[in-house]
C-alpha cells in the first residue's frame, strides 16, 4: 500500500512532457505550438484548447523543419493545409 501511495504523489508532481516533431525532444507544453485536429480540419490551438494534437517548439529552426518535411502530415496522417504551415512560419519569424 504504501507503494501505491508514494507512486501516486509522484504523479502529481509530474509535469507533462509532450514531443516535437521536428527534433523529437520532449519539453513543456509552454515551449511548444501545439497543432489540433478540430471538426473543421486544423488549426493552431489556442492555450488550453483540447484536442488531439501535435506540437513543434517554438523556434524557428523546427519550425522549419516541420515545415520542410510537412511533419505534422506524417503526425496526423493527413494532409494539413499549406496555410497552416504559414501560419506557423509567420508565429515564429521574429524568434531569429
Ligand atoms: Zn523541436
């Protein structure tokens, strides 16, 4: 029992770490764009919006990397719209 208890405490101090696409390190959700799938198709979620997703850091390196490659198709197995892949190249422009 005790084991069980100390794991949960564990837990709940975890901070969640989620992967990006282009250079697959695992960081805080605060330092990644986070892409969704929404019944409308795509878009870049907004903070805390829900949704099954995946995410590139905030960087222009990988964004552009994602972009490149058009990673985020190969993540969601679809082809997401080039205007998507704009946007993210427009959000971290002036990063360099
Ligand atoms: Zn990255």
């Amino acid at each position: 029992m005790k084991d069980v208890l100390s794991s949960l405490s564990v837990k709940e101090k975890h901070i969640p770490l989620r992967m990006c696409v282009a250079c697959r390190e695992r960081k805080e959700k605060k330092e990644l764009i986070k892409i969704i799938r929404t019944p409308d198709g795509f878009s870049v979620a907004k903070s805390n919006e829900a949704g099954r997703g995946a995410y590139v850091c905030k960087n222009a390196d990988c964004v552009a990397k994602a972009v490149k490659k058009r990673l985020f198709d190969k993540s969601f197995k679809e082809r997401l719209p080039d205007g998507l892949y704009e946007e993210l190249v427009e959000k971290t422009k002036n990063d360099r």
